[in-house]
C-alpha cells in the first residue's frame, strides 16, 4: 500500500514538477532521490542529490541532453576483453546536439536544430528511476544513431563501465538500459565521466529506453534499486541473483557418465568444492543440435540421473554450453548446410560450373577473405566447398577448390548464383550462426529443453560469447538472452567471457577464460587481479579460473597462489579435471587440501577484511601494464602501485596447533635438493625467534638431509602433529614427499635459506 501511494505521489509530483518546468522555460525530473535539471537549450543545468543537495552534474562545460548522428558506424559496443570494458564508439559520423527541450505531460520533446530533427519520448516518473523511452523521430534527415540521454558528471572515484554506473561513498548515479536494444557506456576524462545509453538503426531506434536513477549509499544499497528496475522493465534478475549464496561457489569443471559421476562426486568433496560444473561436449556429440552420444545412450533420462546423483549428494550443479555457432560435424552443417549459417562475405558467381571445377569465378574482389587453414570455405546452395586460394585482379577467382567439402554434395551451378564465405569460428571446429536469423532461437529451444527438462541448475557457462557478428554490442547480449529466457528457472549463476551491456542482468560473474599450466600464476596476475576491482565496482565478482587442467606440474603452490588472490575479493574459482589426470598428478592430494582449506574459510567467512587487505597484492611492474586502464576506473588506492608500495608477496593459509585458520606471508627458497623439493618459509608473529617451512617432493618421495641439530627441528604433518626424525651423523634426515612442516627453532630467515641450500 505505501508503495502505491508513493508511486502515484511520484506521477503526480512528476506532472507538478512538468507544469513547472514549461512556466520556467526549463524540465526538471526528479525521483525520490535524484533531481534533473535540463535547460530550454537542451543543456543539461544540474543533477543533484536530492538529501545532501550535492551537484554532480559538470556544469565548467554542460553537455547537451541528447545527440543524434548521421553516417559513421558503431566501432565496438560494450564488450568485455579480459575483463575491460571498451566504451561506445561511434567513427566517422557527424554528431548533432539538442538545441531545445520542453515537457508536455509525459512527452519530452527534443529538437536537433542542425538536423531539422524532433524526437519524443514517453517519460516514465517513479520514485526510484526515470525511464526515457523513444517513441518517434520526425524531420527529414535520415538518423542513424540517437544518444537518447547522455551525461557529463564530475568525476567520481568509483565507475563501474559495465552497468554504467559512477558513485561515491554517499551517492551513485547509473544510466542504463531498458531494454536489450539499448546499449550504455561511459568515456572517463580527467575532470569529469560522460555516460550515455544508446540507440543505433541497425538495431532499433524508436522503442529504444534508457533508465536514470540515484541511488544513496550505493555500495550498500544499489543493487536494491537495480532489483525495482529490473522487475519493471521485465529484465532478467541480475540483482537479486548477485546476492545469491551460490555466487560463492568454486566449482570442479568435468564431464561425468552414469558410471563415473560418484567418483567426481568424491574428488569435488574432497577438494572442497560447492559445485560441479559439467560440459555439453560429455555428453552430446557438438554444439547445434546437441545430440546426445553413446556415453549416454538413454539421452535425458541418463544426463538427469547424472545431475540429480550430484544434487543428492549436497552439491549444485552447472553446465557448459557453446550455443552461437555448431560443430563442422553436426547437421547444421553436413550433409546439408543450413542456409541460416552466418556469412562473413557474399559474392555472386559470374560463370556457372559444373561439379567437378576446381575454379570459381565470382563478380567481387575476394581481397581480404581467409586465408587460414581449415576457415577457407564457401557455401553455395546445398553444397559447401573448400578454396586454397584466390586471386585480386580480374578475374576474381577462388582457386584450388575441394568440391563436396564436409560431406556434402558437388553440384552444378550457375551464373549469378549467391556464394558466401562461411563465418568458420576461431575454433575451425565451429561454424557461427547469422544471429539475424531463427537458428539462434532454434538451438535456443533445444539447449532449454536439455536443460529445463534435467534441472534446474544452478549455474549455465554460455561460452563462446564472443563468436557473434556485428553490431556486436547488440548480438553479445542477444544471443545470450535468446537461450537465458527460456531457461526454468533462471540460473542464478552465469558466466561467460564477454558480455554486452545488457548481459549485467544475465551474467552474474564474469572473467573466466582457458589457463593453460605454465602460466597460472602469470595470467591470475595479470588479468585476474586487475580484473577483480573494475568488477567489483560494478558489484560483481570474477571467476578465478579457468585452470585448464589438474596439470602434473601444477604444485598446491599455484593453487595457493590462485586461491589467495580470489578470496582478496571473495571471489571463487574453477579447475578442469578427469579421474585420470588426479589419479596421475604426484601431488593431488596436497592440492585438494588446498583448495579445500581456503574455500572452507572463504565461504565460512574466516578471513578478515585486514587480512583481504592483505592479500591484495600485486608486482609495481604490473602498474605500467595497466595504467591507462586504471587510471580511468580504478579506485584511488590503485595509485599507490606506481609508488612501488604493492608487489606480489604470496601467502599460505594453514589450521594451527589450536585449528584455527592462520594467514602468513611466505617466500620461496628456490632449488633445494636440485629443484626436487618446492620450499617456503615463513614466520609467525606469535614465535617470531623461530623459521618455518612448507615443503613437499615434486615426485614420489626422498629423505632430504637438512644439516641443523636435531634439538632444534621439528617436522610436522599435519601442522601441529609431530612426526619421528632420524639423526645422521651432524645432519638429520627428514622423510618428504606430500607437503609437511618444518620447525627451526631459534634461526632466522638467512640461516634457515642456508640450510635448505646445503640440503642433500
């Protein structure tokens, strides 16, 4: 009830403040919270927060309202790329500002002077948002492009260019869109943040909607009014699902059977994970039609008793789907191509051909077309063929031709007959879909119905987001949005390794992309780390991971390292893994003790915001990589990198003698025993006189002799528990193989490196 009266108290306040604005030659709009002021000459004056009357329009230089453009194309969009967010850009065309406004009612009325153009929009007044919905565009000129609403704001500390979001500690102000034809972005300055939301021809222009609001607190309370928003607008629940306690959950990536799933099961318990997630390609034979294969010959019935044996077991589950594109193998493609299959280049043949011409002659310049291997294939009609090469000057010709490629049927064609250059994914064993098209939504139903019919789930991985064309701000989000809205129910957890703006509402975390073993630590570093806070201001956490494989020479240490750099953001993590690589790994064990030991503690709340603090810890050099990036978006700690005060101490979390969690700093002692055991020392401030090491055997097991009296060591495992030494001459011999501790008493750092250097 008092949510209705404040609502029609808003319509009415809204008609109030109307009547004000045309009396005073200007529009002034304003929610609960947020009060706009825009000038008869289509400027605007003030944006200010209604409680505090704090301005945070940039009022050195009023920006206009709202532009349109004519000619130029949109560059690149909203997209994320390794966890950064390009800005809409708009190249070569001519922008033309407001030059009036006025309000009628609920109709805005602007007038683009240089374009002899007015647009209307319907203005939607509630208490927590402003909604700007275009519903006409009148004049002569042709637009091909409408900044619906832009804004010029001072610049705030936090921007989150994902949502569209800027704030402080008191205040936020987002500009977002109100639907998936509408796209939002923001270009940093160093006095000042314009945000815009966007509407293109190519897409849709009238019915195009951008949503304003303010937010008080917004790092304790945005995401309540995104909530309103969404429910509003019909928008999937990105807000609420963000709050979900499944967003905690690391999960072991895999691909279990009927047979096997009770041993994932196991592996998952034992390393501590919350979820498993499994893929598509364990159980169908490609992408497309999602076939299932002989693993699971009762098809639904065989994958449902998968995932229910894992959800009886206590654990969620999620699944791993490619969905924009399908398998060469798969009957999208062969025998007979579907003519939905997205062309990257289209020709028209100038001769016609028989079925056995290796040449084919065509009427454009095929300058440009692929040349790599595998991608070179043209379809025409029912028959794809494969080119070696082509030529760039009269006559154009596609040389080489394999005709009948991927099992389809050579054919006679004719002159003038369409010819397209297949859009084959980065990944030749894909073919893209033409998002223009119905096969989207086709492979859409399909994957629903696996999905809905052996759920629900608790996480979706839409991979492959990027394998979409342009406009590719637009097909990002759409091509996800066209399978998320006919999963039942919503997963709360999705991932993918881009996302359109849009995609906010759908992709609950982001950044997860293929890590390969040797360099783990490297890109968990460079991109995981710095990806982290541009997310988190835009109230999201990342995925650390993917971790290809449980690799043979992936010590707990990389594991370690990993997990401590998540949990500085509370962020989880995930790692591939089959029964055969953990039963073949030397050091398995020890690596599930460590995911186990911080997923435990993260998810339990253990860790301390100091300790958080603490961990978030990266190399100066790191600064340079990424200071263009962060000097637009980052917070001002970031700052300090260039200082040299961060660098890229790792850390070890152990249960101590009294089973509580212990966080130390550790530093490597390099090539003890010849590079056969991987050593860490550390120091706690409750013994401060005395050493520790962390150690273990690469391989198998060895006594290492380690030359200190034996009076002043102690091995332990696990820590706490002493184990037996024995004494050999002025050494004493210490059994290592699975990780194990080290207690020097009364040696410092220095000595302790030095023992472990004589170590035999």
């Amino acid at each position: 009830m008092c949510l209705r009266l404040a609502g029609r108290f808003g319509l009415v306040l809204g008609v109030l403040l109307a009547l004000a604005g045309q009396a005073s030659a200007q529009v002034v709009l304003q929610t609960q919270d947020l009060r706009l002021e825009i000038g008869a000459n289509g400027l605007v004056k003030s944006l200010t927060a209604k409680a505090s009357g704090a301005e945070y329009a940039w009022t050195a230089a009023p920006m206009p309202i709202a532009c349109v453009y004519r000619g130029g194309q949109m560059a690149v969009g909203s997209q994320e790329a390794y966890g950064e967010f390009e800005v809409p850009e708009y190249r070569g065309g001519q922008c033309l500002p407001a030059s009036a406004v006025s309000l009628a009612g609920d109709r805005l009325t602007i007038q683009f002077g240089q374009a002899d153009v007015t647009a209307t929009y319907q203005v939607t007044t509630e208490p927590h948002y402003l909604a700007f919905k275009l519903l006409s565009l009148a004049g002569d000129l042709i637009i091909d492009r409408i900044d619906l609403m832009q804004l010029r704001l001072k610049r705030l500390p936090f921007l989150g260019p994902w949502i569209d979001v800027a704030y402080d500690d008191q205040f936020g102000i987002c500009l977002c869109a109100g639907n998936i034809r509408t796209n939002a972005g923001m270009s940093p300055a160093a006095e000042y943040v314009e945000m815009r939301a966007i509407a293109t021809r190519e897409v849709a222009l009238e019915g195009a909607t951008a949503v304003l609001f303010g937010c008080p607190n917004p790092k304790e309370k945005f995401l309540d009014t995104m909530e309103v928003v969404e429910r509003d607008f019909h928008m999937p629940s990105g807000a609420k699902n963000r709050r979900s306690p499944v967003q905690d959950y690391s999960y072991l990536w895999c691909s279990p059977t009927p047979g096997d799933v009770d041993q994932y099961i196991a592996v998952a318990k034992r390393a501590g994970f919350r979820m498993i997630l499994f893929s598509y390609t364990g159980f169908t034979e490609g992408a497309g039609h999602f076939r299932f294969n002989k693993l699971f010959p009762h098809g639904i019935d065989d994958l449902k008793t998968v995932a229910d044996r894992i959800r009886r077991a206590g654990l969620a589950v999620g699944m791993h789907i490619h969905y924009s594109k399908a398998d060469r193998t798969d009957s999208y493609v062969t025998p007979v191509p579907d003519d939905r299959l997205r062309k990257a280049r289209t020709f028209l043949l100038s001769a016609a051909v028989d079925e056995k011409a290796d040449t084919l002659t065509v009427y454009e310049n095929p300058a440009g077309c692929t040349r790599d291997k595998d991608r070179r294939i043209l379809q025409i009609g029912k028959e794809l063929i494969a080119y070696r090469d082509y030529t760039t000057q009269p006559p154009y010709q596609f040389t080489g031709c394999e005709r009948g490629h991927l099992k389809t049927t050579a054919a006679a064609h004719s002159a003038g007959e369409p010819t397209g250059l297949l859009d084959v994914d980065d990944w030749v064993k894909f073919i893209r879909f033409d998002q223009t098209t119905d096969i989207q939504d086709e492979a859409a139903r399909r994957i629903a119905e696996v999905i809905n019919a052996t759920g629900p789930y608790d996480m979706v991985y839409f991979d492959g987001a990027e394998d979409v064309h342009d406009p590719f701000w637009y097909h990002v989000a759409d091509a996800q949005y066209r399978v998320y809205r006919l999963l039942k129910p919503e997963p709360p957890v999705c991932e993918a390794a881009m996302s359109g703006h849009f995609s906010w509402h759908m992709m609950s975390r982001g950044c997860a992309y293929d890590v390969v073993n040797e360099h783990v630590k490297s890109f968990c570093r460079e991109i995981s780390c710095r990806t982290a806070p541009i997310r988190a201001i835009d109230f999201t956490r990342i995925e650390f991971g993917w971790i290809a494989r449980l690799h043979p020479t992936m010590g707990p240490d990389v594991f370690e390292y990993v997990l401590s750099r998540g949990a500085a953001w509370d962020c989880p993590f995930s790692v591939r893994v089959t029964l055969a690589d953990a039963a073949a790994h030397p050091r398995a064990e020890d690596c599930f003790d460590t995911i186990k030991i911080w997923e435990d503690a993260r998810i339990a709340g253990k860790l301390t915001d100091a300790q958080r603090t603490m961990l978030k810890t990266l190399d100066p050099k790191q600064y340079e990589y990424v200071k263009v990036w962060n000097a637009l978006f980052l917070p001002r700690w970031i700052d300090a990198w260039s200082k040299g005060t961060f660098n890229d101490q790792e850390h070890h979390l152990f249960l101590n003698e009294r089973g509580e969690y212990e966080l130390v700093p550790i530093r490597e002692v390099p090539a003890v025993a010849g590079g056969r055991v991987k050593a860490f020392l550390f120091q706690r401030s409750s013994q401060s006189d005395n050493t520790y090491v962390l150690l273990w055997a690469n391989q198998g097991e060895l006594n290492l002799a380690l030359p200190v009296p034996s009076e002043r060591l102690t091995v332990m495992r696990p820590f706490g528990t002493q184990l037996p030494l024995e004494k050999g001459g002025s050494s004493v011999v210490v059994p290592v193989g699975s990780r194990r501790y080290l207690r020097l008493v009364g040696i410092g750092t220095e000595q302790a490196i030095q023992i472990l250097a004589s170590a035999k």
